[in-house]
C-alpha cells in the first residue's frame, strides 16, 4: 500500500520484539482465583494508533475492463482496470489515487503483486466518508468505506491480544471440543460453556448450514467431512498433545463385493464448501469459504447431526451393525438410534438402489490420514479439528495458503484481499516450547481499538508469543474467549455480540 508501506513480516518481528516483553504484565481479563490452577489469561496491548490512520472511500472495480462501473463489486483487479477507473473519477472531478496491494510471502507461495486499488480521499472520522461514498455512488460509481490501519500492511497497528495457556503440569482437567444438542444447529460460546460445566472457551471451526465445516473427529468418531489435504490440528490426552498437519479422510461404503467412496459425513448432499473433492464444481482444489457443487453424491448421517435433510433422491437406514432396515426413495428420514443414514442424489441413487436391500448388511469403513500418508488412529481421546490454516510448524512460520485454498482461483482476487491480506479479527491455537496449550484472540475491526491481523501478522504473533506448532481458527464475527468467572473476555466484531457457532474448545477442570 501506499499509505504507510512497510513490508508486514520484517516489521513485525521488530514490533512484537519490542511490544511483547513490554506487555505481558499487562492485567488478566480474569484473576486467579477465577481459573483453575495452572490456566492463565493474559490481555496484550500491543501498537498504538497513528496520526496517518485515516479513512477512504474505497472504489469498487469491474472485473473486465469494459465492465459497468455503478454495478462493480470486485476490491481490486488489474492495473489497467484501475487505471480506467482512476480516469473515469477524475472526469468527474474527484481526486483519485492507486495503491498498490502485494501479497505476502507464504512456504508454498511467493510474495509477489496481488492487484491493483482505487481510492478516493483521506478523512477523520467514518461519517466523513460515508458522506463521500454517497458523492461517488451518485456519480455512477460502487464502493465502500475503509479505515488505513486495517490494510494489513502496518505491524504497529493498534492490537488487543488475549491468551490463554493451559500448564498440564498444574492443571488437571482436559481440553477438548463440543457442541450443541445436534451437529445441525449453532449455540454461543458461553452458553456451551454453561452446560458443560467448562472454565474457559474459544470459537473452533467454520460452519456453514448451522453445522461444523471441514474434517471433525470428536473422540475418535469421525463426525465431519475432510477437504482433502487442508490443515487440521490433532488433539490427544485431554488436550496434552497437539499436533498440527494437513489431513484427508476417505469413508468407504461396502455392500458385499461391491464398494463405493463417501463424498462426505454430516452435511448437505451437493453442497460443498471449501470446495476440493472429487467432483466439485466449479473446482476440485480446496477454496476457503467458496461453495461448490456435485449433482452426485452419497453422505452418511451419524445420530449427531440431528435431522438429515430431506429432498430427491433415496436413502439407506442402517441399524448399529449396519444392517438396512429400510430404503426409501426420498430424503429425510430420522436416523436409526446408534445407527446412521446413507443419502444419495443424483447419478449415486441408483447405485445405492441397487445395493442397499433390506436385511442386507453393509459396512462403512474410514481411513484418515496425515501429510505423510500415514493412518491416524480414531482412538477414543483423539479429536481432529480440519481448521487452518496452519501458521507455525517447528517453531518457524510456515502457512501453505495455495494449499489450504487462501488464495482464489481465477481473476478476481478479491476474496483473497479481504480474508487473507487485510485484517481482520483472528483465533488461534498452539502450543509452545513449554508444553502449555495457548488458545488465542485477536479483536479486529474496531478503529483505533484493535485493528485485527492479517494471515502473515496472524503466524507471526503466534510465533512471537512462543507457540511451536500453531493453527488458525474460525475468525471475524466467530473470534469469541469466555471465562466462567468474566464472560466473553474479547470484543466481537458483530454488532449484536457473540455469535452461535456450529462447535467449541473448551478448558473443563
């Protein structure tokens, strides 16, 4: 960016260098006394507001270059469309300046141009510039308000940081996951924390449909699908190891000779999102927060999900040995207590037709496995959250953003800019040379308060904070921590608070 350029990653070491020693005497959000013997809770000030923070009214570009201009909605494009834009405001009497937007470097990624911004005045205040967005609108053009200090660029922008360690040497309670009543149907943080009788929380996954997004071993029950090869942190021993890698999962269904691959577990057939199995559309490789399609698939309900969705197509109920109890031609069955469902649309309904009969008995195998190719063992204890994407691996910065789908395909890196350069509020989880489990928020999206981060900041602190091993988590409106004896110790971003999210980690004593 033009506006106070600094490359992100060489400052940051400099800034947390200095900021960190200066800040972690800083008051907890919660005393002692509040948390179990060997939990502590830390609240980092870090950065300081700037004279040069300003807001602009940030100009929408065509994703061609002889696209209309008052119906633009991509953040960014090429030079040449920028340049047309930039020629078109001034024609009509504004004052417009490109910046230039880079990307980070990332261990499968180099750094290198990402595109091209077009930007219109500086102003104090936010008011200011929605006031200057509506002249730019009425004069035939898109856009939106942004604050500078929230571009992603600036390692000295204000920062508030909460993290919580978890000593196993003093603490002797478990760290693990949860969720609601049903997979299917979001809860708070904090009411998850009531039920379950939890000291402490932070938000886990994505979700989408209400439900848990991406590879979720809970306990050694696979409970969610994998996108194929995205990072994925494993949690055994009540939270006392931590491992962080990338994973697949392949569910095989057998009926006798015959065999068949799931496309997922727990989630609405043809719908796909993060995208990277076979037979997506429009892509087979992963594509963070991109919904794909597949007009042919077969899924497996478990009694977590809740519900399964009705539609066309047909069904298999199966009983806790996986007998058929029945076979319907349509979807929606509830599922069989200790047993499942297998739903198929499209193309697959015939094969499971075919196949499933009452009586018949059929067998679903799984097999998930690390970066190397090795089985991981579904052993009782040990949770698998498919999150990403990974930040530090052996103790060095280290985020595969082409492999964990950060980065759009095609054109229009817009998507890109916004989730993975900006910032934005952040969550973490990692553990340090210590031993000690960290879970960790970065507020964002509050001017002047916390700014947020983006990726290549994200893995940076983390580093900065001492983790070995770190993975992101959900972000934005999702980053929540609570404590039983405080709350929620951060500041959403959403306007109404907290939201409900598809599952949690908990710290339970």
């Amino acid at each position: 960016m033009q506006h106070r350029v600094r490359p992100a990653l060489t400052c940051l070491a400099t800034a947390f260098a200095v900021l960190l020693p200066a800040t972690t005497a800083a008051p907890a959000a919660a005393t002692p006394a509040q948390l179990p013997p060997g939990v502590t809770l830390s609240t980092l000030s870090l950065g300081a507001q700037d004279p040069g923070d300003v807001w602009t009214v940030h100009v929408y570009l065509p994703a061609t270059i002889d696209g209309p201009l008052g119906t633009a909605a991509t953040a960014l494009g090429s030079k040449e469309i920028a340049d047309r834009v930039a020629g078109a405001l001034r024609d009509k009497g504004f004052e417009p300046r490109l910046e230039q937007v880079d990307l980070p470097e990332f261990a499968d990624r180099p750094a290198g141009v990402l595109g091209w911004i077009v930007r219109v005045g500086r102003y104090p205040t936010s008011g200011a510039a929605a006031t200057a967005l509506a002249q730019v609108k009425a004069a035939g053009f898109a856009g939106g308000t942004r604050y500078t200090a929230q571009d992603g660029a600036d390692a000295g922008a204000p920062q508030k940081v909460h993290v919580l360690r978890v000593d196993f040497r003093r603490f002797r309670g478990t760290v693990d996951t949860d969720f609601g009543p049903a997979l299917k149907g979001a809860e708070t943080l904090t009411d998850l924390m009531a039920a379950s009788g939890a000291a402490a929380g932070i938000n886990a996954q994505w979700f989408y449909n209400s439900a848990p997004g991406g590879l979720y071993v809970k306990d050694g029950k696979l409970l969610g699908s994998a996108t194929q090869g995205r990072g994925g942190i494993k949690i055994t021993h009540g939270g006392r190891r931590v491992d962080v890698d990338a994973y697949t999962a392949r569910v095989t269904l057998r009926a006798g000779r015959e065999s068949i691959e799931l496309d997922g577990v727990n989630r609405v057939p043809g719908e796909i999102w993060n995208c990277g199995g076979g037979g997506d559309q429009p892509t087979q490789k992963p594509q963070h927060d991109l919904k794909c399609t597949d007009s042919s698939e077969l899924v497996r309900f478990t009694p977590e999900w809740g519900v399964p969705p009705q539609g066309e197509g047909a069904e298999a109920l199966l009983d806790a040995r996986g007998e058929v109890l029945a076979v319907n031609t349509t979807r929606g069955a509830s599922v069989p207590p200790g047993g499942s469902v297998i739903q198929a649309i499209g193309d697959s309904t015939a094969w499971l037709l075919e196949h499933a009969r009452p009586g018949r008995r059929l067998t679903v195998s799984e097999r998930v496995e690390d970066s190397r190719g090795h089985r991981v063992p579904l052993t009782p204890g040990t949770t698998i959250l498919q999150v990403g994407p990974t930040l530090v691996r052996d103790r060095r910065t280290s985020v595969n953003a082409g492999a964990d789908g950060l980065i759009r395909e095609g054109a229009d890196q817009t998507f890109t800019y916004n989730w993975t350069v900006r910032a934005n509020p952040r969550s973490m989880i990692g553990v340090d040379a210590r031993g000690r489990l960290m879970l960790v928020v970065v507020d964002g999206r509050q001017a002047g308060y916390s700014e947020g981060l983006g990726i290549a900041q994200t893995a940076e602190l983390m580093k900065r904070l001492g983790a070995v091993e770190a993975m992101n988590l959900d972000g934005g409106g999702s980053s929540v921590m609570a404590t039983a004896g405080t709350g929620i110790v951060n500041r959403p971003s959403d306007a109404t608070g907290q939201r409900s999210l598809g599952n949690v980690i908990l710290v339970r004593p």
